[in-house]
C-alpha cells in the first residue's frame, strides 16, 4: 500500500512539473540579496521575557511537542521505538 502511494506521489509530481513553477529567493533575486550574517549575542533575559518563556514552557501543546517523539502509552509506535533503541546501542 505505501509503495502504491509513492508510485501516486510520484506520478502527481511529473503531471505538475509542467503547469507549476518553482522559484527560490536565490534563482530570482540573487544579485539584490546581501548575504545573511547571524551573530549569537548571550544575555540575560529581562523579566518579562523569563515570564513569558516559562508561560510557554507550561502550557499543555509545548508538552506534546516536547515529547511528540517518545513512546506512546498505548503502544501504537512501541515497535518504532523498539527498532529504534537497537540503532541507538549499535
């Protein structure tokens, strides 16, 4: 069934090639771009940024996202993390 979906997949993407076009920032306006310069500036953070990162911490969604990749009580990804653990040990 997933090797028919990827054939589907497939199929969809060379039926769209000739009716969408695809361009990136750096086909198209590649002369008028400076180049990106990041700097990682360590501060402290003010009072009401330290309020509202620990807001974000405590909501219920950061959790699930937190642990979106762990093991699932109900067993549905227990195999997946099975496998996984073994790839981890080698």
């Amino acid at each position: 069934m997933i090797s028919l979906g990827d054939q589907r997949q497939r199929e969809l993407t060379e039926r769209l090639k000739s009716v969408y076009l695809r361009r990136t920032k750096e086909e198209v306006l590649n002369d008028s771009l400076k180049s990106k310069d990041e700097r990682v500036v360590l501060c402290e953070l003010s009072e009401v940024q330290k309020k509202i990162y620990e807001r974000i911490l405590s909501l219920s969604d950061y959790n699930f996202l937190r642990h979106a990749k762990s093991p699932c009580d109900c067993g549905v990804n227990q195999d997946f993390f099975r496998g996984y653990k073994l790839l981890r040990t080698r």
